[in-house]
C-alpha cells in the first residue's frame, strides 16, 4: 500500500538521523584523541611510565591529561571506553544500506547497463564485498608486509583503488560510492571490535593478574588507529556523495574516488603535522586543491568523451506506473514544471545538470521515480524548490492519485 512509502521514507529519516548522531560521536572523539596523542609532551616530572602529558582548556575550566604507553602501575577505580560509537556508527549505516539501497535495490542499487542481476543477487554481492574486504585488509595487517608502515600503506591504497573500480563495474554510479564508503567505514569499524578494543582488554587483564602487558598489543593497535585516522575523511565524502551526481554519475567516477582517497590523506597529514608541533607543510593544501580541481575536470568531461549511456529502458517493476490512467496527465505536468531542471540539457538558469543527476524526460524516467516524486511533489513541498514553477495544488493531488493508483493495483513496487 501507498501508506508503505510513507513509513518507509520516515523510517529511513529516523536511521539516517541515528547514523549521523553516532558518526560525529565516532569522528568527534576520534580526531580528538589524534590530536591529543600527537601534542603530547615528554617532560622530566611525570610518574613512572608516563609518556606524556598536556595541559588544555575548555568550557572554563582546565585539564591535565597523562598517557601511559602500556598502562599506570595501578588500575584506576573507573575506566572509561571508547567503542561504542564506532559500533553504532556502523550498525545504523547497515541499517541505511538496508532500508535505501537494499530495500530499493532495482532502483538505486543495480544498474542494468552496468551490471545485469537480480537485486537479490546484487545484495549479496554487497554484502560479500564488505566481509571479503575485512578479511583481505586483515589479513594484510598480519601478514610481513604489517612490518613496514608505509609500503602497507601504498598497498592498501591500491587494493582501494581497484575496489572502486570494481564496485563501479557491478552497482550503479550512486551505489558504486556509497559501497566503497561501507567498504572503508567496515574496515575501520571491524579494526575496533576485532583489534584494538580486544588488544587493550588483554593489557588491563594482565595488569590486574600482576603480569607485565606485552608491548605488541599496543604497537599493533596503534597500527590499526592510523588506518582509521587518514581513513575517516574518504568516508565522509563517500557518504555524502549521493547528494552529487557530478562525483558519482561519471564515467571517470572511480578515478575520482582514487584521488578523494589521496585528498584524505593530504588534508589528514597536515593536520598530524601540526597537531604534533613539526610544523605547517602548506604543500597539502596547494596539493589537495590540484587533486580537487582535476576531480572537477573529470566530472565535466563531455559525453562524446565518457561514452556516458543513455536512460535506461524502461524495467517491469516499474511498467505498472507508466500503465495506470493517470499517466499521460502525469507526464504532461512533469514535461511543463519539472523538465527544465531534470532533464539532460537543463535550460532553468544557473542550472548546469539535472538536479542529483535525476532526469524526468521520458516515460520510462518517470515511471522509475515515481517513489520519489511522490514524497518529493506530491506528498511533500519540497519540489520544485520554493515552487518556483507554480504546481498547483490540484497537480500535486494528481501526483498522489497517480502513485496510489499503481500501488493500489497490486504490481507497482
């Protein structure tokens, strides 16, 4: 029933929400404790086993922290933890993955001119890739190839580079970054539940027992949280990229996600840098800008260059919108206050391409949006933006009767 879409559409809000909330608990304390751990500062009077200390301020009052390589000679009476934000931040993003991509998988998880499958077979071939990608990277990490910091590091950063390739090769343009987000976000997630949480309950567990912890645990978490720290930046680009078709909807979207991870680790190493007091290398930032600006010219390449394909055909889980009663009033609406933006050359000034690269020219495009348009125009005010081409109420009801209409009939998705 139509009523469907509506729970589904606020359901989605709620865990988008929930997703949001948890990933800036999880980035928030993650960049914190960087650059705490790189300020840090070795001086003559700290306790034994002290590494280093460092003095801040903030909210009017001031903070005198100390850290311990391996742990104090004493445990403290309370131990605070910092895990569940990367737990949850992972588990509501599965949880968006599942409501938006797998429970509209024929429309924004396959692409039939990319890849032709099945959306049951295109959700197990997500999942999979995020499973089998932990345990590549894992495996890595424990393999003598963990010995050496930055040759790890270059081949990491390739096996990311071909996973990009490879997801833009199987799901659609949207789908390809949002997947090698997940990809990235269940590495670094998977590194705290399995590495580094695991790692420092062994040191407490020794230290309450009276036996002296094993440095390796702590090196080796340590490993593991400077994956995450030049990590983080790709994924937040990556999560929100579906908000802007020029990164996901090219042909050259997988080298443009091969040059956010190399922005990621130029803007991460600037502020590593500066956090730990050796200076300022402004060269990051003149890097970066180069890197940014090639991403543009790799959007905007011309089609005849791309080989960019045209509109899908129309698939059967959609017909049933293109088939009802209402349609042809439908289209008739949309071709005159919707298709001067959402359309391939869009003539509203200031516009350059359709809007999140949704295009509503042909019957099939329509059909296929119909969820969309829907909550968008119908149910909702939200387009077109500020009404700008004057949809009438009585168009909006259209909208409506359309979409319940081939809901109602039993074989509209």
């Amino acid at each position: 029933m139509y009523e469907y879409a509506i729970a589904w559409e606020w359901l989605a809000f709620a865990a988008r929400w929930f997703h949001v909330v948890t990933a800036i608990a999880w980035i928030g304390s993650s960049f914190y404790f960087i650059a705490l751990d790189l300020g840090l500062v070795q001086r003559p009077h700290l306790p034994p086993g002290a590494y280093g200390e460092e003095w801040q301020v903030h909210g009017g009052g001031f903070y005198h922290i100390q850290k311990y390589l391996v742990a104090p000679a004493t445990m403290p009476e309370h131990l605070t933890w910092f895990k569940y934000e990367s737990y949850f931040t992972w588990l509501s993003g599965f949880l968006m993955l599942c409501i938006v991509y797998y429970g509209g998988a024929s429309l924004f998880l396959v692409d039939r001119h990319v890849l032709d499958v099945s959306p049951t077979t295109a959700i197990f071939l997500s999942i999979a890739s995020l499973a089998l990608g932990w345990i590549i990277y894992d495996l890595l990490c424990k393999s003598p190839l963990g010995k050496h910091l930055w040759t790890l590091m270059a081949v990491l950063y390739v096996a990311l580079v071909v996973m990009a390739w490879g997801y833009t090769q199987v799901f659609s343009g949207r789908a390809a970054f949002l997947h090698l987000g997940a990809f990235t976000a269940t590495i670094m997630s998977a590194n705290v539940f399995f590495i580094i949480i695991p790692n420092q309950k062994i040191v407490v567990a020794d230290l309450i027992a009276g036996r002296t912890p094993d440095p390796k645990y702590g090196f080796i978490a340590k490993q593991r949280s400077l994956h995450n720290n030049y990590l983080t930046l790709p994924v937040i680009f990556f999560m929100l990229s579906n908000h802007y078709p020029l990164a996901f909807a090219t042909a050259y979207n997988w080298v443009i996600a091969a040059l956010v991870f190399l922005m990621g680790a130029t803007i991460r190493h600037w502020f590593n840098t500066t956090h730990a007091r050796k200076g300022r290398p402004t060269w990051t930032w003149i890097v970066t800008v180069i890197l940014f600006i090639v991403i543009i010219w790799l959007s905007t390449v011309p089609k005849v260059l791309t080989g960019e394909k045209d509109a899908q055909a129309l698939s059967p889980a959609f017909q049933a919108f293109a088939a009802d009663a209402h349609f042809p009033a439908v289209k008739e609406m949309i071709s005159s206050r919707c298709s001067m933006c959402h359309a391939a050359e869009p003539v509203y000034e200031g516009i350059a391409r359709a809007p999140k690269g949704v295009t509503l020219e042909s019957e099939g495009e329509i059909a296929m949006r119909a969820r969309e348009i829907y909550i968008q125009a119908g149910r909702s005010h939200a387009m077109p933006p500020g009404n700008v081409t004057d949809v009438t109420p009585e168009e909006r009801k259209l909208l409506v009767a359309w979409y319940e209409s081939a809901v109602a009939g039993g074989t509209a998705q």
